[in-house]
C-alpha cells in the first residue's frame, strides 16, 4: 500500500494526474458527442444481449470506447486501459484508464435518457480521477484526488442528512445477483419511511450522490467500469464510500458498492450489510 501512495504522490507532483484531468474532460466531452449522435438514431443500431436478455449492448458503445482510448492514447501512449467492452490492457506504467463508454445502456437503447460517459483513472490501487458526462442533461461531474468535486465546474458536496427518510436513495440491480441481495433493503428503507429510485445507470446515480441530490446509491454487485469515476466523486464531494477497492479481484471480479452522505453512511452501512 505504501508503494501505492508513493506512486499517487508522485504523479500528482510530477503534474501528470492534472495534465489527464485536463485533456480527459475534452475527451469525454468528445465521447459525449459521439454517443448523441447514435442516440439520436438509435432505431437503426443493431442491440445485441450479453449475460442476459436485458444485458444489452450496440455499436455505439463500441464506437465510443474506442474514441476514448485513442484519444487518450494519442496523450498518454503509455497508460492502461480497462474497459466494459474492450477488456484490459495494462500499458507501460501505473495508470488505469477505467472506462463505461454508455452507463445505462438498457436506457440508451430505449430512448431515455438516464446513461452517462464515465472515465476514471487508477494510479496504481488508487482511484484519483472520476468524470461522468450526461449528455442529454450537459452536466459534466469531474474530480481529481485532493481537488474536491464539481458539475459543470461548480462545487457539488454529498448530502447532510441525518436520517434515510430525509432523501431519495438510489439502488442498482441486475440478474448478476439473486433478488435476495436487494429486496430486503428495499424493504427495511421503505418501513423506515424512506424511499428509493433506480434509473438504470449506477454511474449517473453515484454522480447525484457526490452533488447530494440522492443521499447515497447501493448496489449488490457491480462493474469496476460502472462505479470507478463515482468512487473519486463521492470521496472528493465529502462523501463515504465502501471498501470496493478492497475486495479481492474487484478488477475482475467486481464488488458491492455503498456511497452515502457521511450522516446516514452507519445507518446504510448496516441495513445493507456492506461495509
Ligand atoms: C449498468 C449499471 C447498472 C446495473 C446494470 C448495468 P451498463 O451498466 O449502470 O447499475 O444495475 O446491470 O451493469 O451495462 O449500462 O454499462
């Protein structure tokens, strides 16, 4: 761990982590336009399934990968990347390059518009950039480790709420996971006078989490793709976080995630059994 904060340290004073920020915000910026372009003619993409029938995905979340790590490459030749649909690649040095080309594709492919670019980047096991791009909305959230959390470059900070029926909390769900996973929270949240909504995209709602419109976003399982950028977000928005970068293979295997606003992060922590 010490050799992993060495490695952070080191890139922020060398100014490479800032010179990523700064070209990754035109490149998911780029991405955005990309996408709305096949968003806008979505009836023509050919939608193909993965692991299941609603594990869907198109061209477009091909096409925009790809965008993505070129552009970045075109920068940083020697960087890593891992993405949903391309897979792994480490590169020459300590950065990660964490991509979900379109977060809520079951939402793009049916014409709403809940589904986000999310870019983060790893210095070793270090989560030290997020940005997620909602194009529909054009808000751009962007943090950089030590530099706090903005959308459209004002000053976003997790919720202060001090009870779970003070706000709406977000949850993700897919068939990676039993209903058991989920439904007992969603219960225990209700009975307490809570109340919970899913817009398909675990990135955009982990966004609303680190700006305080959702108090938190629980998740049973997930991508690394899917929370990475959200992860920098919420910490660098005052937020707590789970221990996702801790779990064995997470890179892998994925992981359950738990971000809530620091007041109810006890209380969630304990309904959800996630630590
Ligand atoms: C989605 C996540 C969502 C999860 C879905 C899917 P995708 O990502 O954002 O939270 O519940 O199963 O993983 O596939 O749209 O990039």
């Amino acid at each position: 761990m010490a050799e992993a904060k060495d490695a952070v340290t080191a890139a922020i004073g060398s100014g490479d982590i800032a010179a990523r920020f700064e070209h990754a915000i035109a490149v998911v910026r780029e991405a955005g336009r990309v996408a709305m372009d096949y968003y806008r003619r979505v009836d023509e993409l050919v939608v193909e399934s993965k692991a299941n029938p609603l594990d869907v995905v198109s061209i477009a979340d091909k096409e925009v990968e790809a965008v993505i790590r070129r552009e970045i490459a075109a920068k940083f030749p020697d960087d890593g990347y891992l993405g949903e649909e391309m897979g792994i690649d480490r590169g020459k040095n300590d950065c990660l390059w964490v991509i979900d080309p379109i977060d809520g594709t079951a939402c793009f492919v049916n014409k709403m518009p809940t589904w986000v670019i999310s870019v983060a980047l790893m210095v070793g096991n270090e989560a030290v950039i997020g940005l997620i791009y909602e194009p529909n909305g054009d808000e751009l959230f962007a943090a950089c480790i030590g530099k706090g959390a903005t959308v459209n470059g004002k000053p976003i900070a997790a919720s202060q709420v001090d009870n779970v029926n003070a706000g709406v909390m977000g949850v993700g769900m897919s068939h990676r996971v039993e209903s058991a996973a989920l439904v007992p929270f969603i219960a225990d949240l209700l009975d307490r006078e809570g109340m919970f909504i899913r817009n398909g995209s675990c990135a955009l709602m982990m966004a609303y989490a680190a700006s305080g419109r959702l108090i938190g976003y629980f998740e049973p399982h997930i991508n690394p793709w899917d929370c990475m950028a959200g992860i920098v977000l919420m910490r660098e928005a005052g937020g707590w976080c789970n221990g996702f970068l801790d779990a064995p293979n997470v890179l892998e295997d994925g992981a359950p995630i738990l971000v809530a606003g620091p007041k109810v992060a006890d209380v969630l922590s304990e309904m959800t059994g996630v630590k």
